[in-house]
C-alpha cells in the first residue's frame, strides 16, 4: 500500500523503527530528554500496533468526510441567504421604481423650468438694457435743453 509521498506502509515502519532505535540509543547515552523519551514511547506504540495506521486513516477519512459535509451544509445555508437577500434587494428595486420614475420626471420637469427661467431673465435683461438706453438719451435730450 503506498501513501500520498510515495512511500509504502513497509518504509513508515522502517522508519518509525529506525528514529526508536536512535532514540533507545540516545536514552542509553543520557543525552535524551524527557521529550525525546515521549517521543520513543510513541514510536514504540505506533510499532507494536500493525492495523492502527489503517485505523487512524479510516477514522482520519471519516472525520474529513464529517467536516466536507458541514462546510457543504454552511455553503448551501449561505447560497440559501445569498439567494433570500438578493429577491429581497429585487423586490426593494421593484417597489422604488415608480418613485424614481416620478423623480426623474420631477427632474426634467425641474430643467425645463429652469430654462424657461433663464431665457425669461435673457428677455428682461435685454428689456432692462434697452429701457436704460432709452433713459440715458431722454437725460441727454434734457441736459442739451437750455434752463
């Protein structure tokens, strides 16, 4: 059986055997550590127990499969939100168009008004203009009429 590197259940226990032996041999020296003894205990135990890799990967496997499912559940549930929030957007949109096409109507209705006004003020400026042109020659003609 060979696992995701490459390498063979055989290899694993070889090498789990070797690092025992090399920690055994630390141990021996009294060089190793408390960690280093924890470290060989477990060695040993993943040793002793042939069928618990293949346990450890079936429980591994299920636990993955368990948390795949959950996050597939949080999507959908998600989607689901995503999906209400958005027909609630539309339905906002829906009920503020008539608003917005009485604004819009406001608004041209608003810019009309405002030209008619701004072309009122061009023909009264124009009035004004020529009413003042007519007063300075009145003054004029007065001023040339001797007292």
């Amino acid at each position: 059986m060979s696992a995701g590197l490459g390498l063979s259940i055989g290899d694993i226990r070889t090498g789990m055997i070797y690092v025992g032996n090399l920690i055994e041999a630390l141990q021996e020296s009294g060089r190793a550590s408390a960690a280093y003894r924890e470290l060989s205990t477990s060695f040993r135990w993943g040793r002793c127990k042939d069928g618990d890799v293949a346990r450890f990967r079936a429980q591994l496997e299920r636990h993955t499969s368990s948390i795949l499912l959950q996050l597939s559940a949080v999507r959908t549930s998600n989607t689901t939100s995503i999906g209400k929030e958005q027909d609630a957007i539309q339905e906002l949109l829906l009920e503020q168009q008539p608003v917005v096409a009485r604004m819009d109507s406001g608004v041209a209705e608003n810019n009309q008004l405002l030209s008619s006004v701004a072309e009122q003020q061009t023909q009264i400026m124009a009035a004004l203009t020529q009413s003042m042109r007519q007063m300075q020659g009145m003054l004029q003609v007065q001023q040339e009429i001797p007292p």
